[in-house]
C-alpha cells in the first residue's frame, strides 16, 4: 500500500527509487569499470596533467587535456556520482573527443558530501573554472573560448556554473561561460530535498534555494546543451525538460536531446561520441 504523498505523486518509497537510477541499471558498476579502463587507456594516449593544484584543500585538484593548438576552447567538467562518490580520473576517456575536435579539456575534482557540504562543493567548482580561466593559455586555450560540461551531479555543478553571477564572486567577466552541455542532471533540489539523498546531503529550505540553478536562470544566459536518456529515471527526464523549458521561455538559447534507449550510465559515453548528437551540438556551439 502506498504511503502518504511526498512530492508530486511520488510517496516516499518512489521517490527514493527515482534518485537511484541503479533500480534500472543493476549492473552499472561494470559500465563504470569499462570507464576506468577506457580513461586509463586515453591518458595513456593524449598529452595529461594530472592533480594540478587550484586551491589549497586535498580535493581541489584537475585533470588537464591540452589542445594540440593555441587559442583553442576548452571544456571543464564536472563529474557525477550522487555528489558523494568518484573521481575525475574516471572521466579522462571523454578528454579524447574533445581533444581530437580541437580543443582542450579539464576534468576537476572537489570535496564530496557529507565530507563537504553542497555549498562548498560548488564554491570549489567556481574556483576551478576560474583556475581554468586564468591559466588557460598554458594549456593552449582561450580564456575566452571557456565552456562547462557536466553530467548527474555533475549536471547540476556545471548548471550552477552556468547561473554563476562570475563578476560578483570572481571578479570575472559576467560572460565567463560561452556555453554548457549539461546531460541527466538535477536543476531544482526541491525533490532532492525531500528524497533520501537528503541523508548526506543535509539541505535546508535555504540550501535548496541556493544550489537550484533554474531559480537562478540570468537574462543574458549562455547557450546550453541538454540532454537525458530514454531509459533514465523519470524524475531526472522531468527535472532536464523542466530546466530546458524555463532557459528557452527566457528567451535563451538551448538545445534539448531527448536520447531514445540510452541509460543513466550508457548516457556519459555519449560524451566522448563524435557521431552522437549532445557532443555535435556541443562541438558545433565550441565553433569546432
């Protein structure tokens, strides 16, 4: 029998399940090894820098991919994991694509919740895409040409980069991002909040508030890329369609990709197809 309401038609039990996409994809620790295997394998491969320091705390560290080129854009991104768990080094694999098109790339790392709160998580972010822009011609890109992608979690780190008001907490120009691809992530953290995930992450009403980048939405926007997969969790589908609804009715640009078939866990290797269309649409806004 169904408990009480929660959210939305959701009781507590389901709403729960749908911040867990592992109830549809039992095996996704085997799609996450592959991953490890495949960034080790292009690491091996491309030009890497490896825990650059950009702050002072153990887990402010990146990954750098350079550009073959100078004056080159570069990607920063921001990985996923429930906001508690992995690492940049397993997302090297997609520094690949990037690099192959053109441009440079940037895996970072910060501290994990309940270690650090969401907060300083994203506080941590800024401070690696401002690293990213202040050091950008060392790694043969223009800081000018910087981007953000993210995915999961990592959606919603690399949406709070999207909102950031950068000359208010940098000193940076207010067009900082040029563009973000942002994939499977959570932009309003109301059901969050309410849903077990709120265990560790410990949200107050004010928190949530804070760290929901579609109450936060600029009027002068960057172009986004959003994607989500077919066989994702439904509150994740509504939670992207939801975000890219209230960019485009604010008169910004975007481009949704709604990815029939594709799982939470299929959905990150897309990041690293030149042939699928959320890395198209997302070289294509890199001018490559």
């Amino acid at each position: 029998m169904a408990g009480p309401k929660v959210f939305l038609d959701y009781d507590q039990e389901t709403l729960d399940a749908q911040y867990n996409q592992r109830t549809l994809v039992p095996d996704a620790d085997d799609y996450i090894a592959v991953d490890v295997a495949e960034s080790a394998r292009v690491r091996d491969k491309l030009e890497c820098r490896i825990d650059v320091a950009y702050g002072p705390g153990e887990d402010e560290t990146l990954d750098v991919f350079p550009a073959a080129g100078p004056g080159s854009p570069v990607a920063v991104y921001m990985h996923g994991g429930a906001w508690t768990r992995s690492d940049k080094a397993n997302e090297s694999f997609m520094a690949e694509a990037f690099v192959e098109a053109g441009a440079a790339f940037v895996a970072v790392n910060f501290g994990l919740c309940p270690k650090v709160t969401l907060d300083e998580m994203i506080r941590q972010a800024r401070a690696a895409v401002a690293w990213s822009h202040a050091n950008a011609a060392d790694f043969n890109a223009d800081p000018d040409r910087l981007f953000i992608a993210g995915h999961s979690s990592g959606g919603h780190v690399g949406g709070m980069m999207a909102v950031t008001d950068w000359p208010a907490e940098h000193g940076l120009p207010r067009n900082l991002v040029k563009g973000a691809l942002l994939c499977s992530g959570m932009y309003d953290l109301a059901a969050v909040r309410l849903s077990a995930r709120n265990e560790y992450l410990h949200l107050d009403e004010a928190a949530e508030d804070r760290n929901s980048s579609i109450r936060r939405i600029p009027a002068d926007g960057c172009p986004l890329v959003i994607g989500y997969g077919g066989n994702e969790q439904k509150e994740f589908r509504r939670q992207s369609r939801e975000f890219a609804a209230a960019w485009r009715d604010a008169g910004l640009k975007i481009e949704e990709f709604d990815m029939p078939g594709v799982n939470h866990f299929e959905l990150r290797r897309h990041f690293n197809d030149p042939d699928g269309p959320i890395l198209k649409a997302m070289l294509k806004l890199m001018g490559l």
